[in-house]
C-alpha cells in the first residue's frame, strides 16, 4: 500500500506538488474552492456594472466573481487571490519569468528543474505578433525612454488567443496556461481532488503530522496522511501553519501593484493581452496594464473602457508584515512609497509622450496579489527543502518559501520550488506518523 499525501491547495505549487508525487504516494489534494468558472459578462455588462457604482467595497467582487477574494489593509492596500482549483494562477496573466536569484544565493539550484518546466509549459513571446497598435506605441515610448522593454514570456498557446482581453478574469479560450493543467494531470494518474475543504490546521503527534483537519460550517473532518505538503498560498499556508501552533516570521511580502492611466480615443486596451512586454527598474517593473479592479472600483475611471490606456508598476517590496488566525498585518515601509511614488512618475511620464488626452492621468486601486515569504528558506535548509521548524513529515510548496518579494510574476519560480519539493519528498522518504486514523467527521 502507497503512502498518503495529503497536498493542501491546487495552485501553481500545490497542482505541480500533487503531479510529481501521484505514483510514489497515494495523493489527496484539498482544495478550499470550487472549481474555476471565468467571468461571464461581457464587457458591456462589466460597464454597466461601473456605471451602477454597485461594487464601491473590493469585498463585493465576489459577487460577480465568486473565486475572486479581495480584502483591504489597514493602510488601504487591497490583497487579490482566486480560491478555486488552479488557485490564483486563473485570473494571473500567464507571464512565465524565471526569478530564482535569490534562490540561487542561498544555494538551491533549480536548473534541473526548470529545464523540466521548459519541457512540459510552452512559454514564449510569439504573442507579439498580434499586438494592437496601442501596445506597439507604448512599446515605442519606452524604447524612446531609454527603458529597455522585453516582450513578456506567456505560458500557454498564442495561437488560441482571440485578443479578448479577459486574461485576468479567466481566460475563455484555454490559450492562457493555468495550473488547472496539472491538477489533470495529476488526477489522470491516480491522484484525488476534493473542493470546497478549507484546511483548518495540522494533527501533529509526536513531531509528525498524522493528517489535517478540514471545516466546513460546525462540521469538522479529519484526513489522514502520511505526507502533507502546505501549498495553500501566501497567505492561506501560514494561518494553518499558525492556527496549528507554528509560528511564522513576520516577514509578509506582497508585490504593492498600482496602474496609472489616461484616456485615448477607441485605445482598445482592453482587448489586449495583459502585459505585453515589461521594463525591469529598480525595484520594480513596468509594463502596460488594462486594471479590471481599479475600473470597477474607481470613480475617475469613466467608461467606456475602450478609451482607457494603462501602465502598472509592480514592487519588491520590504519583507515586513504577519498573517494570523486574526487576519493579515501588512504595512509598506518609506523604501516602498519611494519606489511606489518613484513609479507612478515614470508610467506618467510615459503616458504623457504617448498622448492621452488633455495631458490627464488617473491612478488605481493599490493592489496586490504576489504573497509570500513568512517561512523563508535558509541555507541549511536548501538540502532537505524543510525549515526545521515543521513537523518532521510537513512540507511547503508555494510561495511562502521564497526569501524576499521577487516584484515580478512568481508562478515560474513557484512551480519549480514545487518540483525540488516533491523530488525530495518522493527521494529521501518521510517518517510516517504510523497513525491508526481513518477519514471521519468530526463533531
């Protein structure tokens, strides 16, 4: 009989963590959500949503769009993420960026692994081809600036994509990669999914897990496990790993996004696909950005969204903040105001070259959606893949591991640590917490 691991969340580094340990283990994944459902108004229908003034509260998103969750920090911040199978990597933009140097200074080399990814993800730029002449202009601006812009790398197929615009509320076509991918992948050899089982903590006896426990309204059901692997995201891993008795660092980071944005005459952005090309600054990147949020959410951005033209910056920001059963703490430091204040100019000044009208610009919603950090791997740990402070048969597989705020699209660099993760799983073995646990629901 196989050992069993229970893999918690299905996204980017859940889904690939149930895929590589389908075979060595009997894996179980429980997922919080339900399944992924993309948007379905048009966007006529998003337009009139605006105009309806309605969705005035970032919480109220989910009422159009139930796997999209959206909370304010006490500074005003609004943390995005999907609770679904595929987890956030459905309403991501599919950007495929390798940024593992910080990785590689604590030494863990994920060449293997990447080569891996190469293999089994399509990722390119061929999706330059059929830009629209928005985009070719901004392209322009920023060459003119001297910023030295790159086509961004996609994962998926670019020959599907149909320009519709909707990469962020769930690609319609199937041309975007998500890891729903792997989540069949991983049940086509055997694996289990379960959804709508929120983990509520780990059972640990004697240093080792011997299962989770999951809620669903006053019922409460126990799964057994030999390995658990946590990959519940940024800010789902460390409240279980917290309501369980495990202390996480309070070093939160979450990649502070804000789009500046202007009007031009039938721009058409909003057909585009997300973030064409990027400009990698210091501190931050630049890329043109058609901010669905901020358009729902903010009065000075008028329909029709067909004449809004945008440019988003996105942070590294300070490794400064908590997640707890209480909620989430998260403040930005005066570095991140400066890069942020820093950004805004430069996605103005690029707006004002590209000509929107009258030489008016408007800023977003401060958001963000890129949550990690709050169990960083250490040098001593790189070999195992297991911070000491874990039960001995416990793993993480998201961004919770990565040392500091990479202010760039992580799903890439998650998805190998996913990989080293499993491999190591599935080489050195796990002690098992022989436990005589059975499913059963608790009351």
């Amino acid at each position: 009989m196989k050992p069993r691991a229970v893999v918690v969340g299905s996204g980017a580094g859940g889904a690939t963590a149930a895929r590589e340990l389908q075979g060595a283990f009997d894996v179980t994944v429980l997922e919080a959500g339900g399944d992924f459902r993309p948007l379905p108004f048009d966007l006529r229908t998003i337009e009139q949503l605006k105009r309806s003034r309605l969705l005035f509260d970032p919480r109220l998103i989910r009422l159009p769009f139930p796997a999209t969750h959206a909370r304010r920090t006490a500074d005003g911040m609004v943390l995005v993420h999907a609770t679904c199978v595929g987890g956030t990597t459905t309403i991501a933009t599919g950007n495929g960026l390798r940024m593992d140097a910080d990785l590689r200074a604590i030494g863990l080399d994920l060449d293997e692994e990447f080569a891996e990814i190469a293999r089994e993800i399509p990722v390119s730029t061929d999706h330059r081809r059929g830009w629209h002449a928005t985009t070719r202009r901004l392209y322009g601006v920023f060459e003119d600036l001297g910023l030295d812009p790159m086509p961004m790398p996609k994962m998926g197929a670019p020959d599907r994509c149909r320009h519709c615009g909707r990469c962020v509320l769930g690609c319609p076509e199937g041309a975007k990669w998500d890891a729903r991918r792997f989540v069949e992948d991983a049940v086509l050899l055997g694996a289990r999914v379960i959804t709508r089982s929120p983990v509520e903590r780990l059972v640990v006896e004697a240093g080792a897990a011997t299962g989770v426990i999951v809620r669903r309204g006053l019922r409460r059901r126990f799964h057994a496990a030999d390995l658990v692997v946590l990959a519940a995201g940024g800010l789902g891993t460390p409240a279980i790993l917290e309501r369980s008795g495990i202390a996480c660092d309070p070093t939160l980071f979450v990649d502070p996004v804000v789009t500046v944005a202007g009007r031009r005459s039938r721009a058409w952005q909003c057909k585009e696909i997300e973030m064409p090309f990027v400009a990698q600054r210091d501190g931050f990147i630049v890329s043109p950005y058609f901010d669905y949020l901020s358009f729902l959410l903010e009065p000075t951005w008028h329909a029709p969204a067909r004449d809004i033209v945008g440019v988003m910056i996105k942070v590294a920001d300070s490794n400064r903040g908590t997640v707890s059963p209480r909620g989430v703490e998260k403040a930005l430091s005066a570095r991140d105001r400066t890069r942020i204040d820093e950004g805004i100019s430069l996605c103005r000044e690029i707006l004002l070259r590209f000509g929107v009208e009258n030489g008016v610009t408007f800023t977003g919603t401060l958001n963000a959606g890129h949550p990690g950090g709050t169990v960083p791997l250490t040098t001593t740990d790189v070999e195992t893949m297991h911070p000491a402070r874990l039960p001995e048969n416990v793993y993480l597989a998201d961004a919770t591991l990565l040392p500091s705020a990479l202010g760039n699209p992580p799903i890439l660099t998650i998805v190998a640590v996913a990989k080293r993760v499993a491999k190591t799983c599935a080489e050195l073995g796990v002690p098992t917490a022989r436990s005589k646990h059975l499913t059963r629901i608790l009351f």
